[in-house]
C-alpha cells in the first residue's frame, strides 16, 4: 500500500498533515540517524504494520489512520531500538 506518491512534496505534506507532532519529530530524528527519508521509514513501518495485521489490509481505514496506529505500534514495540526524543 501506497501511503502518497513518488514526490517527496506530498510525502512530507502527509507526514505533516496526518501524524502527531510527536510521531513527526520521532519519524525526523529516526530518520536523521540512519540517513533515509521519512517517507521510506513511514513506508516501511505501515509496511511491517500491515505484514503483523493482516486483516487490517482489507479494512477500509483512511490512510492518515493506518499510518498513525502504525506508527504508534512501531514506536511502542521498537523504542530500545531507536534513539529517544529530546525536547528543549
């Protein structure tokens, strides 16, 4: 499943549009680290989501709700995995 297109514009439009501002700046420091965009790290993730939900592949869920529970499942289950967010 394709969350947007090939242009990096409507990646970071999604990205900015449907993810909270936490799991923006997680997706942004995650991403920074390990030098691939958010639109591939957001892809795999919803990607991974999907391999371990089946069912939730025929489901009719808007896009911008699949990335967030997506997301929220990843960050929750990989966390010692990643690097931790700051705030000032």
């Amino acid at each position: 499943m394709l969350l947007f297109d090939d242009s990096n514009e409507s990646a970071e439009a999604f990205i900015g549009d449907n993810l909270s501002l936490y799991q923006a700046r997680w997706l942004k420091v995650q991403s920074d680290a390990l030098g691939e965009s958010r639109a591939q790290l957001l892809e795999a993730i919803v990607k991974e989501w999907l391999l371990d939900h089946p069912e939730e592949a025929s489901r009719k869920l808007a896009r911008g709700d699949l990335a967030r529970r997506a997301m929220n499942e990843f960050m929750l289950h990989h966390h010692r995995e990643f690097l931790p967010l700051s705030f000032p």
